[in-house]
C-alpha cells in the first residue's frame, strides 16, 4: 500500500510543469534609410511581467553593449544610455547592412536589412466628396515601385483648424503591395465643424523587417511575435525604409 | 529566447473537410468491480487513450471574429494527443464518493502541451440522507483542480513613429509556455432538501436547491489591466454567489 502511494504521488508531481522563469531578453530598435546620416539605435531589454518599471513611455536602454553595424565592415558606434548614435554611416540603396549587439552579459543580437531604393510619386488625384459619408475626402495616389521594398506605409498627416487651435490627425495604410504603380484610395475625415487647413502625405517602402514590423502592431495580444522580428537572439527590428512626401492639400 | 505560443482561452471547434482525416482514437479501458454488502458498492477503472489526426485551429477565433472566413479556408494543422488516469468509486444507495486522476497531453506543431480541459484531480462526493416524513436532504462537493491556460510572463518595448517622426514605445507581451499556468482548483457545495408528497395520484416532489452555497469564487478567466504599472491580473468568476432555485418534480 505504501508503495501504491509513492507511486501515485510520483504520477501527479510529474504531470505538470514546474512554474515558468522569465529571463529579460534584448530588445532592439534600429531603422537606417538612406535619407540620413544619423543612424539611432536602441538597445535596451524587456521586462518580466510583474516587475515595476520607472518609466512606461522612455525606452528602458542598456548602457554598455557594443553596437556595431555595417554594409561591407561592421563599425561600432558610441553608446549614450542605451541610445546609440552614429551620423557617420553612408547608407546607399540595395545595399545589405549588417547588425550585431554585444550585451554587457555576453548575449549576441544580429540582424541584417536591404537597403528600399528610391521611388516617386507619379500622381496624386483628389477626388470629389464622396456621398452619402459628407465630408470624407477620397485621395488617389501613384507612385513608382521602390525595389527591395517588401511593401509601403502611407502616412496622411491631416491639419484642421478648429475653435482652439490647430488639430492633428494622423491616418495611415500599410500596404503589401509590390506592383509597379500602386493606387490608394485613402478617406480623410474633415468634419464640419473644423476647417481643413492642410493634408501632407508620405509614403515610405518599407524593408521586409519594417513591414513585418508595422504588420504586427495590428495583430493581437495573442500573436507570437517571432515571425514578425527577424533578428536572432532578441526581440524588435532592424530594418530599413525610403521615404517620400508631398503636400497634397 | 522563450517559446511563445498564442493564447487560446475557449477551445474552438469546426468541421472537417475532405482535407483532413478523421479523428481515430485507440481506447484501452480496464477495470473491477465489488459488492461489498447489498447497499454498498466499490469500482475502480483506469484507461489510456491514444488520439491521431487532432485538429485545431492555427488562429484563435477565426471563425468568430472573421465573418469572410469560411470553414474550407480556415488553417487547421494536425496533431497527436494522449490522455490516461484512473476513476474510484464508492457508492451506498443514494451516496457516494468518487475519485478521478487524468492526464491528457496533445502534441501540435511540435508542441507538446496539456489542453485547456487537462484538470488533474476531481474528487466529487454526494451525500443524501432521508429525514423522514418523505424530506431529504442532500449536498454535493465538487473538487477540480485547476484548468491550464496561457499567460503572459514578460514584455518587451515596440516602437512606431508618427508621421511626425515622434516615437512611442508600446509595451507589448510575451507568453509564457502554452497551458503553462493553472487557474487555481473549482470547488463548490450544492445543498437541498426535498419533500415528496402524492398528488391527484401522482408522486410530486418540491425542492429548495443552493448552489454554490459557500460563494466560492470560482475563477473562470483573468482579464489583464495593462494600463497599470506593474500590470495587474484580475480574475472574473461566474456565479461567485448562492443561487437558490425552487422547483416542483412531477415523477411518472
């Protein structure tokens, strides 16, 4: 009988998992495009879920790490508190840049992103109000296929005047497009009471890891984000775009 | 780095296509039985059951959140399972005792993991005693240990930029091990007491029903405030009070 309880009592202890550890993982923010000389890189790490972080809204860096990043030879750049600041990287289009973090506690992060080429807008037509939605402005855009782009975020950044001042709004459209020329209806909401003052959009082409990137921030709590980082050893992007802007209204 | 695996809190069922092979299930069961006086009765079965071509879905809600979604077009992915366990019984005339020990384990995606139904332990014990003048009274205890479920162990920083060119970083989270947490044990006490009586020549019985009767807050799911810092965990139960029903029982 006593054997009969050991047993049972070994059976039940096995059939479960012992309580889960996490352990901070590197978390690595780094976007080069070729418009800028000034290359940020932020490098800090995530947190175990219970613990009481300072500040939510600053990144939580990490001093010490070496960040080297490079098309042919990796440089190191200076590290400032977990932001990492060079203005001395020549980006150039279709090139391959190369990432790789060094954390003080020995952990590698590497990444690698090919630089979008340049495009243009082709043409931007605005369209009449579209009835019965009063009020919603329909824009129609071209442009030119950017090459190595994985796809394209485009960004109204739309002014209105108002009783108080000037209001911002903000819509934006991830497309997955890789097309020659692209059309986007877009809606712009323009509300009686406020006047419309100005509509600038911007298009950026987006490297495969920025897409995947912006893609995940839609998807929900529940998606495993490890498709959507493509950096090994730690959470976050290294990617790269080409951006263009217009004023359109 | 972690394995993380999405969250599945309802299992979700759906059809199968022609796609996919139906279920097959080997199910090898043994067990004994003994009177041990004319009321009393003692069983004990144990059983082991091995489960091919599972299917689940590869996104929670699919097909309740996407009304475009259709069956045929669902990604369902395949997968093994086992379960085992033992059952005990003792039972005198109305009463009884029951004992159960499971384990189910079930494989997808080379995944190996316990199922959001995987309770280990049920104990269940019902006890009814004749009060005379056709009352009785009765109670049940029903004991479960907790269900697995998937939950959040860390987070990290995700970083958009307006058009504006300001950041902003999001802390979004990371999953623990799939059903690598337990909701803590169910448990709750039914009482009753009934009176039978004879009606225009039919039996009748009345009775007054609790369940639930100590308000045991039994946790169905958490709900996750993440706008607080650290962020909190705050569980939601059904029925965290007595429910008393009165009823009338016709016996043909």
């Amino acid at each position: 009988m006593r054997h009969l309880i050991l047993l049972l009592a070994l059976l039940i202890c096995v059939c479960d998992y012992p309580p889960e550890e996490y352990e901070q993982e590197p978390n690595v923010y780094c976007l080069l495009t070729p418009q800028e000389d000034t290359v940020y890189a932020l490098v800090g790490l995530s947190a175990g879920f219970d613990d009481t972080l300072k500040n939510t809204s600053r990144w939580n860096g990490v001093s010490g790490a070496s960040v080297k990043i490079g098309y042919l030879s990796l440089r190191e750049i200076p590290d400032s508190a977990g932001h990492y600041l060079s203005d001395s990287l020549s980006i150039m289009p279709s090139d391959t840049f190369h990432l790789e973090i060094r954390y003080p506690d020995a952990r590698i992060v590497k990444g690698h992103t090919v630089i979008p080429d340049s495009f243009a807008f082709v043409s931007i037509l605005i369209d009449t109000i579209i009835r019965p939605e009063n009020d919603t402005v329909r824009i129609v855009i071209s442009w030119s296929r950017s090459n190595n782009a994985r796809g394209y975020l485009v960004l109204a950044e739309i002014y209105y005047a108002g009783p108080s001042g000037i209001y911002f709004w903000q819509v934006q459209y991830l497309s997955d497009s890789t097309i020659d020329s692209l059309k986007l209806p877009l809606k712009i909401m323009a509300p009686d009471t406020l006047d419309l003052v100005e509509t600038n959009l911007q298009i950026w082409a987006l490297d495969e890891n920025y897409y995947d990137y912006c893609e995940f921030r839609d998807r929900g709590y529940e998606t495993d984000p490890t498709p959507y980082m493509h950096l090994e050893g730690g959470l976050g992007v290294f990617g790269s775009y080409f951006k263009i802007k217009r004023r359109v209204l | 780095m972690m394995m993380k695996f999405p969250i599945f809190m309802f299992q979700q069922w759906t059809t199968a296509d022609q796609r996919h092979e139906p279920v097959r299930t080997i199910h090898y069961t043994i067990g004994c039985e003994k009177l041990l006086s004319s009321n009393v009765e003692v069983s004990a079965e144990a059983y082991y059951k091995d489960m091919d071509n599972l299917l689940e879905t590869e996104m929670p809600f699919a097909m309740l959140v996407d009304d475009e979604t259709e069956s045929d077009s669902l990604l369902l992915r395949t997968g093994t399972g086992w379960a085992s366990g033992f059952e005990l019984l003792l039972k005198r005339n109305s009463s009884w005792i029951g004992y159960a020990f499971a384990v189910t384990k079930r494989n997808f995606a080379d995944v190996s993991f316990y199922p959001i139904f995987d309770a280990r332990h049920n104990f269940n014990i019902a006890w009814a005693v004749p009060l005379g003048h056709n009352w009785s009274f009765n109670l049940q205890w029903i004991y479960r240990s907790g269900f697995p479920y998937t939950g959040p162990i860390g987070r990290y920083q995700f970083v958009w930029t307006d058009a504006s060119g300001e950041k902003f970083y999001e802390w979004r989270y990371v999953n623990g091990r799939r059903g690598g947490f337990r909701y803590p044990a169910y448990h709750r006490l039914d009482v009753g007491i009934e009176k039978g009586f004879r009606l225009f020549g039919m039996r009748f019985s009345s009775y007054l029903q609790v369940v639930n009767a100590y308000a045991r807050k039994n946790v169905l799911w958490y709900d996750y405030r993440f706008d607080q810092e650290p962020p909190k965990r705050e569980p939601y139960s059904i029925l965290p009070i007595p429910i008393p029903s009165l009823g009338l029982r016709a016996i043909f």
